[in-house]
C-alpha cells in the first residue's frame, strides 16, 4: 500500500512533528517503501497464532503501594527548558 | 599497556606494576590521539583521573574487585547524574541527567573508571552510526568505512584500543553488528538479564543492554558486574548471574552447533560465507556436532521488527515535548507549536522516519493488518527458535550479510540500511542471548591488501550466556582474529 501526500499530514499532526511542503513528498515515497517491506509479512497466514507481545510471556510485577522516590522537584526542574515558582512554563491554553 | 587483556590489567593493577592513574591517563592520551574517529561524544578525562586515584586507594588497601581501576566508556544512552546523556540527538544536547542508570551506578560501585560517552545512532536507531547529531564515527580498520551501529562509538572505541571495554545497547543487532564491523567481540544478554532502568527507550520490548571488549573472557566480567535482578525495572528478571569467567573453559566435545540453512541463502557475501564456514569447521574438529537447522520465519523478522520497534518508539520518545526537559524551540506561539517545533527541530531524520512509520501502523483501522500480524509473527520466529534449541546447544551463523560498508552508502535509502541487520533482528524478538565473535577478515574491495574483519553470531537459549561466553572463549583460546588491531593503532 502506498501512502500519499495526505496520509503524511495527518500522522505528522498525529506524531506533534512539522513537516514542511517540500518535504512532504520524499516522506510519502519513504513511508511508501518502508511498508511495502513491512507487507511482506502477508506472505504467511498467522490465522490462530497468539500474539506475542513480549519476550517474556509472565504477568505484570506487582509491588507494594509504598512511596519510593523522595521529591527532587529542585533537581528535575533545574534541567526544564522554563519554570515559574516550582511549575513548568508553557504558552497559555486557555484564553 | 592497551594490548593488555582486562584479567592481565588487573593483575597488573594488584601487583602494583602500574596504577590505574597511569592506566588511565595512557587511555585518555590515546583518545585525544585518536580524536579523528569521533568515537566519544564526550571525553571525561579530569573525572576519570579522579575514579582511577580513588581506584589506587582501594588498591593499596585491599578493598577492591575484579574490576577497580579498570577504564570503560559507557555509550551515551546510559543516564549518568552530572553528566550530559545526549543519546546522540539534539533534542538531548542539553540534557544532563539528574540520576544514575542501574547499570552506571553498578559498574561505578565496581570501581570502573569512565574515560568518557561513546558515539552512538540518535536515539539507537541505525546501524551505521551515520544519524548522530555529533556526525559519523569512522571504523579503524577504514576510516571511510562506517563502524556499524547504533554502538559504534563503542566498538570503534574498543577496537582502536582507546579503551579495553565499553558499555552497548542492542534493540536490533546494535551491540553485535557494529562489534562485527570491528572486529571485537560483543555480547547482547536475555532480555531482562541487564536492568533497563536509566537507559534513554528506543523500543521497550526489544531494548538490552550489552557489553563489547577484545575478547570473550574482557566481556564475561563486565557481564557480571552489570547484570541482574533491579526492582526499578519491571522487566527484569530475578534470576543469580553467574560467575561467567569461571565457566568460560568448559570444554566443547559432545556439543551441538545448530547451523540454520536460511542465514546462508542469497543477500550473504561471499567471503563472509567462506570465513563463517571455517568457524563452523572449527567447532566441528573440537568434536562439536554440526547439525543444520531450519528458522523457517526468518526472513519475515525484518518486516515485523519495523512494525514493533517504530510503534514503541514513537510511543517512546512522545515524552520529548520541549516542556520538562531537552530542546525547546524559540517563542512557541501556543501549545501545539512548541511541540511541533521542539520536536521537528530536535529529531534528525531517521529518528523522525521511525515516528511517522510507527504513529502509521498504530493509526485508527491499522492496527490488526500491522501491530497484531507483526507480534504474531513475532510468536512464530520465537517458536522457530524454541523447537531448534531443544536439540542444539547454540546456533552458528554470519552476524552480518557483508563487511563495514562506505560512509555513505546506504544513507539515501533507509530499507536497504535495515537490511544490515537481517542476522540479528530475530534474536531480540524472541529476546534471546547472542554473542559476536571475530572469526576471519575479506579484502576491502579497492583497497588493495587492506582487511576487514568478519564477525560470527552465536546465539542461545534464555539465559545462557554462560554458554555462549564458553563456546567464544574457546574458539578464541586456538584462534586470533580477536587479537587483531587495525593498522596505525
């Protein structure tokens, strides 16, 4: 299947990825490429095969509801791009 | 002192007929001479003088291990507190980690000393080493050559000998492909063998950390200082680690090399075949027996994996938003442009090609034709796997189709570039051992007796790396394509 121009607007949107006009149709053609070769997967009929979505085909570990982790918002926020106060700054959502 | 083995390094570290200053001094002169081969992103010389002085202390007291003093470089996907873990990418050119991974903070409390962060594909998503943000690293053996990827400041770096051991990631063949592509030896454990906790997510389900060294019996002991059960890793298993250098001289005879027909089809090199060929008439006069084995899903592994590890990766790296940390575009005019622009300007190209390929096959209507078939197939190659291994003992065959390829190559075309790792993608969707072991060279087309080294897989069942470490060391132990250093280092 090949994916047109259209296509790569709307999983660009999906991904939060710019993708400007002129690029738009290399990545059709790339994307386009990429899954016919996931398409060889057609070739074989998995009708009843369980799927496996991990190597290790145990449940989720649980463990106790216990606080583990001390509160280092200093030290986390030391690194963030803009804070205010002990919050993370980003453009204004609500008008 | 950089032709030395680990064991010989430490021997030499306890009989005081060198310090681990002077050893690391001697590794941190040889990285800035070497500095052309941009196999480290970040050089921590002063640091290191300081671990390796601390080093000699316990040294001199009588409280060190196997591994005090000993340099290493860690690729630089894993989070190490204070120190800048870019993972190759832009988008982390800023970031300095505020902790440490479980593998850092172990090999630290081993008393390693870290020479520096090594190269490595952004975000691990190469196999060339030609997507970092920091350029491409050039192989020893050819400097126009790539090193193999995504650790391929790693296995550059232990090849040129600017350090005896290093730190990897294997998601697809990251770990084995580019240790092929030098010539060294590098092993990927079980999934769930080494804690993923600290190490920046490409694709959860597939991601393992690995080791890479000179030599089978170098990377037993990094192994065993990295591995095991962590409670901050859902993943990992709880499981002891054994003492893999105690278990590397077990002798062969009476064992069982499975050789699987498919990985000697067409796509293999012909001069790789001749030299994989001899590794198996090796094994076969240590009395192993050969048997030859069908994977019959094989070839579908490479479909599926760019199924499964886009899709993880893209739900992935959805943290990176320019809000809590990393890139941040200017003067975003609302929200979603500060994550259009943070993202877009922070992602190079393959990284963004694998977001877009994954948000597609998760997209609304697709996912029972891609994600549901990919993880069936992905069921499929585990069984090929689990019915060989109940009559052999490891499995035998090329890590790679064909030796380093030319920068350049394959940078225009993305499919091509995946099939570098046709070998090696089916050992993490079953989430099995592999090991690769240098076993020959070929002769780089146009460059007259100029060599390139060849590496072959061995791969085992759950847990066995044991085995794997036994069957290379071995092989090494009568052989020296291991102790082949590039020219001019």
């Amino acid at each position: 299947m090949s994916v047109s121009a259209e296509q790569v607007l709307k999983i660009a949107h999906l991904a939060r990825l710019r993708i400007n006009a002129e690029e738009v149709e290399n990545y059709a053609q790339e994307l386009s490429h990429i899954i016919s070769l996931v398409e060889q997967m057609n070739t074989l009929s998995t009708e009843g095969v369980e799927p496996m979505a991990h190597p290790q085909d145990i449940a989720q570990r649980l463990r106790e509801d216990v606080v583990t982790e001390t509160n280092q918002r200093e030290r986390f926020q030391g690194i963030a791009p803009r804070t205010e106060k002990g919050l993370y700054l980003v453009p204004k959502v609500i008008e | 002192m950089h032709e030395l083995s680990v064991s010989q390094l430490a021997l030499g570290l306890d009989k005081g007929e060198f310090s681990s200053v002077e050893l690391t001094q001697h590794f941190v002169n040889r990285i800035r001479e070497y500095k052309d081969l941009n196999a480290f992103i970040t050089e921590m010389g002063e640091r290191a003088l300081a671990q390796a002085s601390y080093a000699d202390q316990l040294i001199k007291e009588n409280r060190h291990g196997a591994l005090t003093g000993i340099p290493l470089a860690h690729k630089d996907i894993f989070c190490a507190r204070g120190v800048r873990t870019s993972c190759g990418s832009k988008t982390l050119d800023n970031f300095i980690a505020p902790y440490d991974a479980t593998v850092v903070r172990k090999l630290d409390e081993a008393g390693c000393v870290v020479l520096g962060r090594t190269n490595m594909d952004e975000f691990a998503m190469g196999s060339s080493n030609e997507s970092s943000y920091y350029g491409a690293v050039q192989n020893p053996w050819d400097a126009e050559r790539v090193p193999g990827g995504s650790s391929g400041g790693s296995a550059a770096a232990v090849a040129a000998r600017l350090t005896p051991l290093a730190t990897g990631t294997d998601t697809g063949g990251s770990v084995r492909q580019p240790a092929a592509l030098c010539g060294i030896t590098g092993l990927k454990p079980t999934y769930g063998r080494v804690s993923r906790y600290g190490m920046v997510a490409f694709a959860s389900s597939l991601d393992q950390a690995g080791v890479l060294g000179k030599s089978a019996a170098d990377c037993a002991g990094l192994l065993h200082a990295m591995a095991g059960y962590d409670a901050r890793d859902s993943t990992s298993v709880n499981r002891s680690v054994p003492d893999y250098t105690r278990l590397l001289n077990r002798p062969l005879a009476g064992t069982v090399v499975g050789v699987p027909e498919e990985y000697f089809g067409t796509g293999l090199d012909a001069g790789v075949k001749e030299v994989v060929g001899n590794a198996i008439e090796w094994f076969a006069q240590q009395d192993c027996e050969i048997r030859y084995i069908h994977l019959p899903n094989a070839q579908l592994a490479i479909p599926a994996y760019y199924v499964i590890a886009p899709a993880e990766c893209c739900s992935n790296l959805a943290r990176f938003d320019g809000v809590r940390y990393g890139h941040r575009c200017d003067a975003p005019k609302d929200l979603h442009d500060l994550y259009e622009r943070s993202r877009s300007e922070g992602f190079g190209d393959e990284v963004k090609r694998r977001i877009m390929i994954g948000t597609y096959v998760l997209s609304a209507g697709y996912y029972d034709a891609y994600y549901l078939k990919a993880q069936q197939i992905r069921r499929l190659i585990s069984n090929d796997f689990r019915r060989a291994f109940a009559s052999v003992d490891v499995i035998l065959g090329p890590t790679t189709p064909e030796a380093a390829f030319m920068i350049g190559e394959k940078t225009d075309d993305p499919v091509t570039m995946y099939l570098s790792d046709i070998y090696t993608i089916s050992v993490n969707l079953a989430g099995l051992p592999a090991i690769s072991v240098p076993c020959g060279s070929v002769s780089s087309p146009g460059c007259g007796d100029h060599r390139l080294p060849i590496g072959m897989q061995l791969t085992g069942d759950y847990f066995a790396e044991d085995k794997l470490l036994n069957f290379a060391h071995q092989y090494q132990q009568e052989t020296a394509w291991h102790k082949e250093c590039p020219p001019g280092f």
